[in-house]
C-alpha cells in the first residue's frame, strides 16, 4: 500500500539574503516561499512517504486559491464571491508542482523511483 500525506506545513516566508536573491527579489523573480517548498518534499521523503505534496505552503487551503479566481475578494481573513466566481486567469498551484518534482529528481540524485510520486493539493469547491 503506497503512503501519502493530507494538509499543509507551516507558512514561512525566507528574506532575500544573498546577492543572488537580493537581485531577484529587485526585479520581482525571487520566491520567499521555495526554502519551505523544498523543506516539506525532503522532510516527507526522509519519512518514507510514497506519494508526497509540496507542502501547500504558501497559505491557507482557501485563500492560496481564491486569491487568483476573479469573482472571489478576500477581506479580514473571509473570502467573498463578488458578484460571480470566473475562470482563474492563470495557473495556480503548477509551478510549486513542478519544483516539488523537481526536488524529488534532486534527492534521489536524477530519476524518481517507480512506486514514489507528487500529487496536487486543490481545495475543492465545497470548502471554498
């Protein structure tokens, strides 16, 4: 039977602290959020988890959603629908997927192992 993991890590942010990140950061490419990504796969790795996530570290199971579907305003913590929910106008969650897969690759030193694998987290519509 394959293990797998339900919920979300911590949100924390890391400071732009070196060179490279201070210069990322100045042109708007630097992601506080990508240390915690890589800590979450590693730490569900090293526990043996088959089939892992990355973590859903970037907020809470509603907002990190809502945020980016036109038709939602967040305010003091509530989402709203104003007037009607539309198509997101981008991807939400995919490039946290695919450096999450990424890391996968990174910690078994180039191929992922048949059995192990990276699942989506999406909030579904009842929740939100």
């Amino acid at each position: 039977m394959r293990s797998t993991v339900v919920g979300s890590y911590p949100v924390e942010l890391k400071e732009a602290s070196g060179f490279k990140d201070k210069l990322l950061k100045s042109v708007g490419a630097y992601d506080p959020f990508k240390d915690s990504i890589k800590q979450a796969v590693f730490s569900q790795l090293d526990a043996g988890v088959d089939i892992i996530s990355d973590g859903q570290v970037r907020g809470d199971m509603v907002s990190s959603f809502s945020k980016f579907i036109p038709g939602f305003k967040i305010e003091d913590g509530n989402t709203f629908i104003v007037p009607k929910i539309r198509n997101p106008t981008g991807e939400i969650s995919v490039k946290d997927l695919l450096y999450a897969k990424s890391l996968i690759k990174q910690y078994y030193k180039g191929s992922i192992p048949e059995g192990k694998g990276i699942k989506g987290i999406v909030t579904g519509p009842s929740t939100i």
